[in-house]
C-alpha cells in the first residue's frame, strides 16, 4: 500500500493515544472547554455545564473513530483497491481493537479510566462512517432525516396527548408535530415523482 494511504491514518491512530493521554483527561478539557460552554450558555448550572462537557468529550470519541474508519476505509478502498464492504469491514476491525487497545492504556494513567462504554461510543463512529462508505452519504441523510420526521410526528402527537390529558400547555409542540407530518407528505410526493418514468 503507498505511503499516501496508510500514513493519514497512522498518524491519526498516533494522535488518538496523544488525546487518551493525561492531556486528553476531564480535568485538562475543562479548563477551556467549561469556560468556553459557560459563554455559549451563561444561563446554564454548574451541574449542566459539567454534562455539557460531558457530552462534547462523548461526542469527540464518536468523531475521531469516524474519522479514523474512514481514513483506513480510503486507504483500504483506494490504496489496495479492494471492493467497498471488505475495506470497510477491514477498517472497522482496525479501529475497534484499537479503541479496545486505547481503553486499556488509559487505564494505566492516573488521571484517565478505562470504560467498556467509550469503546462502545468509539465502534459507533467507526460503523457509523464504514456505512455512510458502503451505501453513500445521500441514502444515508435521506434514511436519517425520514426518521427524525417520524420521530418528530409520533413523538409531537405523543407529547400533545399527554399534555392535553395531564393539563400541561404544549407550546411548539402545536406546530413541529403538523410541520413534520406536512415534511413527510412532501417527501412522499417528491419521491414518488422522482420514480414515476420519464416520457
């Protein structure tokens, strides 16, 4: 394989293990992130904030292992020219023994811990790239956003029922359950357009 392929994601692999270091650890992120999410919402609790930050060093784990899959999915795809689910299955073992490796190095710094939960969040952002690789960034938005719209609908009319039925005002709820049911309709007719032959 070139050296263009599997650098890029060797040195992100690298980087990783510099991130799961004591430079990575909650104590470290939050001297600039907490401050940073206290401007973002001067609103915001002591207790929300640290959920905040929390959550932003969650979502970190999920985007560097997306990341790292598809670095080693071009590699694999491009680099070795191998057909798009077995660069993909082979990018996403890579980086599921390697968040599995990274969990039991942080266990030996004193300032970081081991968790079986990161490495579950690490092998979404893999899965979660390797499929976006095999059925393509436009499949996948469609699929996601028709689910956030039913989500939206089902849970909206939900919520509107169960406030109606406990005496609690619904506020927006009144309009995002009918946007997203309008959303929905659209789509369908869109689609259905879309699929009807040209003459």
């Amino acid at each position: 394989m070139p050296l263009k392929y599997w650098l890029p994601p060797a040195l992100w692999m690298a980087v990783i293990m510099v991130l799961s270091s004591d430079v990575g650890s909650a104590e470290h992120t939050g001297r600039w992130l907490v401050p940073l999410l206290r401007l973002l919402a001067p609103s915001a609790t002591p207790t929300q904030l640290d959920a905040l930050h929390g959550l932003v060093r969650k979502a970190g784990h999920l985007t560097e292992y997306a990341m790292l899959a598809a670095l080693w999915y071009r590699a694999f795809a491009r680099g070795r020219h191998l057909t798009p689910r077995a660069a993909a299955t082979i990018a996403f073992a890579i980086c599921l023994v390697w968040a599995i490796l990274d969990e039991a190095r942080q266990s030996l710094e004193p300032s970081r811990t081991a968790s079986i939960k990161d490495v579950a969040i690490d092998a979404i952002g893999a899965l979660l790239a390797m499929l976006v690789a095999i059925l393509g960034w436009r499949w996948v938005v469609d699929r996601t956003t028709t689910l956030l719209l039913w989500m939206a609908l089902v849970g909206g009319v939900a919520f509107v029922i169960l406030n109606v039925l406990t005496g609690v005002p619904s506020g927006l709820l009144w309009l995002t359950a009918p946007l997203a049911a309008t959303l929905l309709l659209a789509r369908s007719i869109y689609s259905r357009r879309q699929a009807r032959p040209r003459s």
